[in-house]
C-alpha cells in the first residue's frame, strides 16, 4: 500500500481563519483577507484562533479546506468499503474495463492472517489459478469487462480522491476505529500521516470518534469496547451515563412529549 499527499489547496490556515472570522466578525471577508495577506494578524494568533474553533462543533468551515491523495496496491475489500463514504469525496479509481491487468503484474493483497494461519502457499495458488483464468481468457477474446468477473477481492487498485477535511474527519472517526477493517484502518492512518507532515497544526483533530477531540466517547457495544485495546482509554457511553445516574443534578429519563412542553412554556414559543 502506497498513500501520498499530492497536494492540498493552499493555504489551509488561512482559508479556515478566514471562513470561521466572516462567521464571528462584524468585518467583510474583504477585510478579514486583506488583514491575512498583509500579515497584520500574526501567523501566531491566526493558529491559535483555528485551534480553538476546531475543539468546537462548528464543523463547516472545514469544509473549505480540501486535500488530494494517490492511493496505490490497495485491494478491492478495501475500494468496495472507501466508496460508500459519499460526501465531500470524489474518487477515481483505476477501471477493470479500460486495463487489462498482465498476468505477472496482478499482485493480490494477501492478508497477514493467511500467513499467521499458515495457508500463504494455498492463497498464492488460488490467486496464480485465477490469474492465468483471467489471462487466457483476455487471449482468447473476452473483453476485460467480462474477465474481470473472475477477479477477486484481493485484486489490487489504484485511486485518486480529493477530500475535504470534515468528511476526512468522518472518515477517520469511523476507519480509524479498532472495529473498522484493518487494511482501510491502516489507510486512513497513512492519510493522517501525509496531513500530519504537510499541516501539522490540523491533523491532531484527525483521530477515531472516541478521541478526545472527537466524540470523546466509544458508542460501539459494551462487548467490543471491552475488547478494545484503547478500551481502557477512553470511555463507554455506557460509563458515562452510570456517572450521570449516580452523580447528574437530575434523575435520568427518557425524552418524551413532556418535555418538550416543558420547553415551550419556559421559552415561551
Ligand atoms: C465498522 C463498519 C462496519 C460496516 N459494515 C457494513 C456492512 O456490513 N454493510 C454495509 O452495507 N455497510 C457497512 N459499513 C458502511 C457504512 O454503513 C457506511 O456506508 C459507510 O461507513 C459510509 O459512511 P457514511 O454513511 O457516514 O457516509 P459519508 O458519505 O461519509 O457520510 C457523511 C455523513 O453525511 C450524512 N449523510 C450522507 N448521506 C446522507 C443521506 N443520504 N441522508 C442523510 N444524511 C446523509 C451522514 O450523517 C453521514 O454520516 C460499515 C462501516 C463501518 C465503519
């Protein structure tokens, strides 16, 4: 697996003081770039400012800042997974029509546990079988299209992806999670890394939604946080709401219209 940073848009500081400033300032965005480029605000002040709204919910600013990857010798487990994530990412993606793959070159994505269970010999033969299939085939006239249909998961790809930082964000409190598949759990850690040389300011916002800086909590189930090695890290929902219940200001209950009422008549609506 190779992932690389190929190049982010500029300036990615500057954009987010920039769009979270127009929000909170009676100045114009005029105003607020013109104060950015003429370096009248301190480069400083400009992180500090950022990393505090960052620690906030104020999310779509984030938006505004995007990043492009090269992704390459990942398999298709992996690109089937990467995919479904639909918002604020594009993809492209190696095709299986256009490409005919060389019968030497197709090097399949072999997952570390074949080899722990020792069945690397048996993996490697499936794999040479499917690949001289898929070769004789492209000989004896069938389109790549159709060839492919014997690829398997273990077919490798190649990506392009532009990405923006909150749905990056997204995607790593999801992927970076123990519960999320290793070969997409290292990929997004890989990401993070490229973030982390290029702008390092952002990058610890990057983290599985238990970080700190995240959700702060694991919302998985009981049983898997309990399997979890960062379990005794952070907390289970759970843990949380048995404090709530033992030492909140209220006895715990369950929303219902009352509430909402309740609202209403204090607010006044
Ligand atoms: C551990 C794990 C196991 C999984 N197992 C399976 C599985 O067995 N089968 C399977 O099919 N998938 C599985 N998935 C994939 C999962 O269901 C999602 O499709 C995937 O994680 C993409 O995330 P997302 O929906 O948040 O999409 P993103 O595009 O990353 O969406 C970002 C956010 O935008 C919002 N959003 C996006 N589209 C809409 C919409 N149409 N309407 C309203 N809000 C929207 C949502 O808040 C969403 O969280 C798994 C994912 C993980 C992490």
């Amino acid at each position: 697996m190779d992932v690389k940073l190929i190049d982010y848009a500029a300036d990615p500081l500057a954009k987010l003081y920039g769009a979270y400033r127009t929000c909170y300032s009676a100045d114009t965005p005029q105003h607020i770039w013109q104060k950015i480029r003429d370096a009248s605000i301190a480069p400083e002040r400009i992180r500090e400012f950022i990393v505090a709204r960052l620690e906030t919910g104020h999310t779509s600013p984030l938006e505004q800042v995007v990043f492009w990857f090269a992704i390459s010798g990942v398999s298709r487990a992996l690109s089937h997974q990467l995919v479904r994530h639909r918002i604020g990412i594009s993809f492209e993606q190696q095709s299986q029509r256009y490409v005919r793959f060389k019968e030497e070159r197709l090097e399949f994505i072999l997952p570390e546990s074949w080899k722990r269970a020792g069945l690397e010999s048996e993996f490697n033969e499936t794999v040479a079988r499917i690949s001289s299939a898929y070769s004789k085939a492209l000989a004896a006239g069938v389109p790549a299209e159709d060839a492919r249909f014997v690829l398997p998961n273990a077919a490798p790809t190649n990506f392009q992806i532009m990405v923006n930082f909150a749905e990056l964000q997204h995607i790593a409190d999801l992927r970076l999670c123990v519960r999320a598949q290793w070969e997409i759990r290292k990929m997004v850690a890989a990401m993070r890394a490229e973030i982390k040389r290029a702008v390092p300011e952002i990058a610890p916002f990057v983290q599985p939604k238990c970080g700190e800086r995240r959700q702060g909590y694991c919302d998985e189930s009981l049983e898997d946080w309990q399997k979890c090695p960062l379990g005794r890290v952070r907390p289970h929902k759970s843990l949380l709401f048995e404090l709530y219940r033992q030492h909140g200001s209220q006895a715990l209950r369950a929303l219902s219209d009352k509430e909402f009422e309740e609202v209403e008549r204090l607010e006044k609506l």
